[in-house]
C-alpha cells in the first residue's frame, strides 16, 4: 500500500531524473516519451501517489490509465535509484496494489486478471492444453533430470512463444542439458499478477509453484521468459524458494563456452539487439545474449544508441503485453524501438524474450518495414547457426 512508501514518496525531489537516460541523453520512460505529460513519468506518478495518500486525490480512470500504462521497466530507477536513493518503480508498482486492495481497476487489467483466475492462464485456455506445444518434439517429461524447463504461459499458448519454446528445447537438447518440462502439471509463474498489483494472485501461484517444485525434487529451472526467470529469482525468495534460475540464453552461453553447441553456419546479417527489461535492466544480464550472437559466423552485431541499462522497453512489460493500457501509434515504445534498430542498419533486430519478440514484430508490420527489418530471437538464430532443427521460426 501506498502508505509502507510515504517516506519514498516525500523524498522525491521533483528533480524529473527519472524522464531521461542521461548516459545516452535520450528519453527512456517508454509511456512518458508516448504521451509527453509528466503524470505518463514517474515523476508525475509519484505526485499522484502523493496526492492520493494525503486524500487530495480519488483513484478514477484517468489516475488509473496513468499508473497501469506503466511497464515496470526499471528505466526510472536506474536514474533516480544512484541519484536520489528511492525506486520509483516500486511506489508505482504499490499503487497498482493500493488500486486492486480497493476493486478499482480498469476493464482491461480486470479482465487479464479474471482470465488468469479462472482458466490458469491469459490466453483462456483449457489448463489441459497446456503442454501440447511439446506434441512431436523429443522432450521428456520432468521426473528427476537436473533442470527442469519452465515455459511460462506465452511459451504454453501464444503460437509464436510455442516456436520458441520448441526451438530452445531441441538446442538445449543438442547441447547435452539434462532436462524434463512440465507439460500439463505446469502452472503460470504469476509475475504478471504481481507487477499488476495482484499479490494475493501472485503468492498462490508463487507457492503452488513452490511445493509443486519441492515435491518433484526440482532444484534447477531453465525459463523461456525473462518474466518468469525474474519472478522465480527475485520475488519467489521471499517464500524461501530453494531453486536456482536460469534464463535460457545463460544455459546455451555455458553449452556454446563448452563446446557442446557449435554454431559453424555463416549467417551474413547485420543484427541489433533489444535488451528485456527482465533480463537485462532488473537482472544486469547483458551479455549471455550479447555472446550468443557474436558466436555466430558472419553475424555482425550494430549497437543501438540505447542498450543494456539504458535499453528502451518494447512495451510489453507490468502486463500491457495482455492488457494493452499503454495503447498503441506512432509514438508507441515498439514502433520508436524497431525505427530506432532500422537507423542502425541492422536487418535482424534480435530478442530474447518471447513477449518482445511479439511486440517487436508487430510493431515492425504496424511501421511497414517489413522488407528492412526482421525481429528473430537468439535461440532461432543459434539453432539455424548450429544445424538444429528450427522448430519455431516460420
Ligand atoms: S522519482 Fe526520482 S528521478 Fe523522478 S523526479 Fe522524483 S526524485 Fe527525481
Ligand atoms: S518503470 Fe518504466 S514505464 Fe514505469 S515509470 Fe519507470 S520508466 Fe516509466
């Protein structure tokens, strides 16, 4: 609640840090840059907190259009936190929970949340479809490998995040990982509940996950999705977790390091690559993907202005991947990122996150550069390096 964060929420300067990645003097709040009013920034989010917590303020559609339209991605804190020492992030992210904790919460998030409560998933589908993305492939169920692969409800439902999931099974596969997947007993992780405000949501999920892996004896997780790795490796401690976890381009950096993956392909491409706001800004994982495509013969790898901490989101972080509160136009952060890739002169803008991946590539159909711009994964352009069977691109 709002109130745990009164001292936060007073120590705000109004300095407006939080607006601008100063290393790379450009914007990188992704729904301030889309509608350029402060209360789109965390500066003005954090005055709307504190006019809601002195009574000044009722939470309406327009307070809650402003805080939703969030994505979580650290981009405020990585300014505010060494400059000022508060995350503004998590006083937005109690604002979210201040605004469920009183039922007030747009149709749009209502509606990913009744989805998530009653089918198990956003997608609405039955929970004993789940594992059929794995139909045909040689992976085995999870009885007591080393790892267990966790695919999260993207990887489970959404057709491209199924490719995906396919593809870094059969790679992780080839690189020797012993490994099972959960097939229909997999649940969804729930960071999607959390960073909404639905903590009570996210603790069932969190802990069923919990005891489920406890009691099949899981002590290592290899996650499709930055969004699931962060919540089991961050958020799931405070339940005394007792796993470890990996994201997925980690385990195929050690595979490549090793030997075991030997990308011999030449892939003559000019890549860019997009940090997740997951992987990278909230988990300082910048180089295991980074390493994937430069393993790749012939890839060329371009750098856009902003990367690693200063990486711009894509837009589908706090869950507007499903509930879509940031909206959509020109000046929408996917169709800035993949102008701003195009600028490189890259012709592969790469991803490792499957909600990237579909945020990206829309934009690029929405932006009509098509015929410039292809969004790829890492794993989709190891595997095709590699010699595996691709199971996931088109
Ligand atoms: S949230 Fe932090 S960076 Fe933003 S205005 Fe307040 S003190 Fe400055
Ligand atoms: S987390 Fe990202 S979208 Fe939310 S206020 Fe901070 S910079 Fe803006």
């Amino acid at each position: 609640m709002l109130a745990d964060y009164k001292e936060d929420i007073y120590h705000c300067l109004k300095c407006g840090a939080c607006r601008t990645a100063f290393q790379a003097y450009t914007p990188i709040c992704p729904s301030g840059f889309q509608y350029g009013f402060d209360s789109y920034y965390a500066i003005g989010r954090v005055d709307l907190a504190r006019a809601v917590l002195e009574d000044r303020l009722a939470i309406d559609a327009e307070v809650m259009r402003r805080i939703y339209s969030c994505t979580s991605c650290g981009g405020c804190d990585e300014q505010c936190n060494p400059a000022v020492g508060i995350s503004p992030l998590r006083i937005i992210e109690a604002f979210k929970h201040q605004a469920i904790e009183k039922g007030l919460i747009p149709p749009e998030v209502r509606d990913f949340l009744k989805g998530l409560q009653v089918h198990g998933n956003p997608y609405l589908e039955p929970s004993d479809e789940r594992g059929r993305w794995a139909e045909g492939t040689p992976l085995e169920s999870y009885s007591d490998q080393d790892y267990l692969f966790y695919v999260g409800c993207v990887g489970s439902y959404d057709e491209r995040g199924q490719g995906l999931a396919r593809t870094v099974g059969e790679l992780l596969q080839s690189g020797g990982l012993s490994f099972g997947i959960l097939g229909n007993r997999e649940i969804c992780d729930g960071n999607e509940a959390n960073r909404v405000g639905e903590r009570g949501l996210f603790e069932f999920l969190a802990t069923h996950n919990i005891e489920l892996f406890r009691e099949l004896g899981i002590r290592k997780v290899v996650a499709l999705s930055p969004h699931g790795f962060h919540a089991m490796k961050n958020d799931y401690a405070k339940w005394d977790a007792g796993f470890e976890v990996a994201h997925y381009t980690q385990i195929l950096q050690a595979q490549v390091r090793k030997g075991s993956l030997r990308p011999r392909n030449r892939l003559e491409v000019k890549a860019t690559f997009h940090d997740p706001c997951f992987l990278g800004r909230h988990n300082a994982e910048f180089e295991a993907p980074r390493f994937l495509l430069k393993s790749i013969p012939g890839l060329e790898l371009i750098e856009m202005d902003r990367n690693r901490r200063n990486s711009f989101c894509c837009g589908g972080g706090g869950g507007n991947f499903f509930t879509d509160m940031i909206g959509s136009g020109v000046r929408s952060p996917s169709r800035v990122r993949v102008r701003e890739a195009v600028d490189t002169g890259a012709e592969v803008l790469a991803v490792a996150c499957p909600n990237c991946r579909n945020m990206l590539e829309d934009a690029v159909k929405a932006e009509g550069l098509e015929d410039r711009l292809q969004v790829r994964d890492v794993a989709h352009l190891l595997a095709q390096a590699v010699g595996v069977r691709d199971r996931g691109h088109p």
